[in-house]
C-alpha cells in the first residue's frame, strides 16, 4: 500500500498537471497559482481526506501555505522532489491541528 505522504505527493502532482491545462493558453503563466492549487486540492481531490483526521485549512489558508512552501522550497533547493517537501510539510501541519 502507498503510504500517506507519497498519496498527498501524487495529489499535488495532480495538481500541478490540472494547472498545467487550465494554464495553458498562458504557457502556465499565472500569479494566482496558489488560489488554483488550494481551490483544486480542497474541492476536487482526496487531500482533505488524506489530512485527516484533522480538519482540513480554509482556501485561504492553503493557498498561502503552498506560497510560503514554494518560497522555501526555492531558497534551500533541497534534493528531494517538491511534491515529497510539501507533502511532508502539510501532513506536519495537519498533524499539529487539534
């Protein structure tokens, strides 16, 4: 059985390809990139299955944690793929919520 971090990595990767097409008449150009990704992540894929217990964050709140992770994700340009970082970082968050 795949482990929960690799399943929230694969959604984000899911993510990232439905971006990919609805961006594409903008050769993906688009500054709201994270409003895409929470809307998505939130009303259209497991993840707030896969956060669970906890409850899943707002919209809102997503999206500017994917901002922030991008952010830092960027500036320590760690080896591991950014789907794995992120991934491991919204299960600690979820993980964090009472």
């Amino acid at each position: 059985m795949i482990d929960r971090l690799a399943r929230v990595a694969d959604v984000l990767e899911r993510a990232e390809r439905t971006h990919g097409i609805v961006t594409a008449r903008t050769n993906g150009a688009d500054p709201e990139w994270p409003l895409f990704y929470a809307w998505w992540l939130l009303r259209w894929s497991e993840l707030p299955e896969l956060l669970a217990p906890a409850p899943a964050p707002t919209i809102s709140v997503l999206a500017a944690r994917l901002l922030a992770l991008d952010a830092d994700y960027r500036r320590a340009a760690p080896p591991e793929p950014w789907s794995i970082v992120y991934a491991r970082a919204l299960l600690a968050d979820a993980d964090a919520r009472p």
